[in-house]
C-alpha cells in the first residue's frame, strides 16, 4: 500500500490469488514468487513511502520503501570564449551550465587533463577537461547529457595566419617521460646502494 493507505495488490497464498487495485491495475507487475513489485509509467504523484503488509491475526508491516520520481536531466550549456596568440598558446574561458548548477574557469590547451565537480542534491554537473577537449556532463540518478567542445577546433587560427604547431610530444607525455625516468633512476640507486652494502658485509 502507499502512503494514503491505498491498496495497491493484495496476494494470498491458499488459494493463491493475486488482486491488483485501481488505479494500478493496468501499470503493475506482482511476482508471487519473490513477492517483489514492479510499477509502470510513474508519475510524480506516485512519489512517497510504500509498506509492505501481511495480514494474519494482526496486520504487521515487514517492508518499507520511500519512493522518488525523477525526470531525466536536460542537455547542459558548454560556453567557450578563446583567445589564441601565433604561438599557438590559447587561453579559454569555459562556462558549463546544468539546472541551476553552474561551473566557471579558465584552461590552457596542452595542459593536462583535470575535472572540476558541482553537486546540489542529486544533480552533478562535471566539467572535463582534455588535452583534444573540453565537456561539459549533467546527470542524475537516471540519466545523463554531455556537450563536447574540440580544443584543436577553438585554437585554430585564420586560414591567413595558419601554421603547423611544433612537431614534437605534449606536455602531459612528457611529464610522464619525464616522472618514469627520475623513477627508474631512483630505483637503480636504491638497488645499487643496497647491492654495495651487501658486498661490503660479505
């Protein structure tokens, strides 16, 4: 039953029998084997708390559930303001915006990837940012929209002044050249200060 006391499906086991009640007679799903039930097309007036009750000698509750109604998010706003050098080099004022949540900051392309978050309740707003791009993630509990933004796309100069970057690695591989080296040189100087010590006691 709901919280106004509504029945929603009676069950009996000798005989057994199963009885939805209106207005959930077309919209219910009752398994007589798990007891588990199912409802369709909710609406949210269906919202609420539901009980579970056996009848006997006395009516005793043995589950409760509180029931929420979500609708799907709407697709967020992914606002890119560039202003691009020669060089290549590229400042960006980003703005995503998701229900009322909104997330604001500035990135440089070839920079490396971090996430900036925003929650209220159960909406999350996620701003990505990539070294190739930029997206903008709302979702709830149900669902969940994106927007993507290229950064390639947004740092591209005027056809008149267009010049192939630098070949060369970005900066996020080689910080990670970079880190892997100085460990694996650490390591061989831990190993060898190890292996002399051993030496020198035998």
């Amino acid at each position: 039953m709901n919280d106004k006391s509504e029945n929603i499906v009676r069950f009996t086991r000798e005989p057994r029998v199963m009885k939805p009640y209106s207005p959930y007679e077309n919209r219910v799903e009752f398994n007589t084997d798990t007891f588990s039930l199912t409802l369709k097309n909710m609406q949210k007036t269906d919202r609420g708390v539901y009980r579970v009750q056996t009848t006997r000698e006395n009516e005793t509750h043995v589950a409760e559930y509180e029931v929420s109604v979500i609708d799907a998010v709407e697709a967020p706003v992914l606002t890119v303001v560039s202003n691009c050098s020669s060089n290549y080099s590229c400042t960006m004022n980003v703005t995503c915006r998701g229900h009322d949540l909104t997330l604001s900051s500035t990135f440089q392309n070839y920079r490396c990837s971090h996430v900036e978050i925003a929650s209220f309740g159960i909406i999350t707003l996620i701003l990505h940012f990539t070294e190739d791009s930029i997206i903008c993630n709302h979702s709830n509990l149900i669902s969940w929209k994106s927007e993507t933004k290229d950064t390639e796309q947004l740092c591209s100069l005027h056809e008149s002044a267009a010049v192939s970057p630098p070949a060369g690695v970005s900066l996020c591989l080689l910080k990670t050249v970079l880190f892997s080296v100085s460990l694996v040189i650490m390591m061989s100087a831990v190993i060898t200060v190890h292996i002399r010590e051993k030496l020198r006691r035998s």
